[in-house]
C-alpha cells in the first residue's frame, strides 16, 4: 500500500514537472530592466513577467505580429502572454524605453519534448513495479514454508 502511495505520489510529481516545463516560463521586471531580456520559448508557450521591482513598468510589444501590452504593472504586479506565433518579439517597457527585451518562439512546440523522454520512462517504471512485487511474493513464499517446518518441528517435539 505504502509502496503503492510512493509511485502515485512519484508519477504526480513527474506529470506536474512536465506541465509545468511545457506550459509556461517567467521573467522578472526589476528596477529598470527585464531579467532576463532574452526568452525563448515554443510555440504556444506563455510567459508570466513578474513586477519585482517598486517602479511601475510595463511589458509591451514591439511587433505588429505578437501585440501585447500589460498596462501599468505595480510593485508584485504579473503579465501573462501565450505566444502562437513563430519568430522574435522586441519589447519594452512604455514608462522606461530604455528597458527592452525579446522573446524567441520556436517552431518547435515546448510540449512534446519533455513527453519524449517519459515515454521510455513509462516501461521502466512499469518492470519497476513488477520486481518488487515479485520479492514481496517471494519474501511471503519463504516466511509461509519457514512456518510451516517451525510448526511440524513443534508437532514432532510435542508427540
Ligand atoms: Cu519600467
């Protein structure tokens, strides 16, 4: 049972460290820059840019093909954009120009990548699971004959 809970709980984590990976990357806007300026991400990647700074800024587009603007972001304010397009998006900060930065979508979809790796995984685990339960059955075999001799060697003292 404890055994059981542990690869649930081992198979959550590995789904929640994929989606994750797949879904989304974050940035910090600091006081007076993007940290970090350059992202790349896939296609249908989002990113989440966070206001660590105290100033106000902004995260807004550059580009007439990816067009976002976050408005006016307070201190611990949050931005998220999901990018659909391929290629490279400048963009700055309306309230402090001189803060740029550009993310770099990719053709390649962040998503299937880390599933490649899980899917050789999948067996592994699966055999994983069986070898244990192979010892266990094992392990029971050997305590039901161990009983079995005690038993008859108490019988055979007690005649
Ligand atoms: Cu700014």
């Amino acid at each position: 049972m404890r055994r059981l809970l542990g690869l649930g709980l081992a198979f959550a984590l590995i789904v929640s460290v994929q989606t994750a990976r797949a879904a989304s990357q974050s940035a910090n806007i600091v006081d007076f820059s993007f940290e970090p300026a350059a992202i790349s991400v896939g296609v249908g990647d989002s990113v989440t840019w966070t206001n660590t700074g105290s100033a106000p800024h902004t995260v807004s587009s550059q580009s007439d093909v990816e067009t976002f603007d976050s408005g006016t972001l307070g201190s611990g304010g949050t931005f998220t954009y999901t990018f659909n397009k391929t290629g490279s998006f400048d963009f700055q900060c309306n309230v402090h120009p001189r803060m740029v930065g550009t993310v770099t979508v990719s053709s390649a979809p962040a998503a299937p990548a880390p599933v490649a790796p899980a899917a050789p995984g999948m067996p592994a685990s699966g055999s994983a699971t069986q070898l244990p339960l192979l010892g266990l059955l094992g392990a029971a075999g050997a305590l039901l004959a161990a009983g079995l001799v005690l038993r008859r060697r108490i019988a055979i003292r007690h005649q």
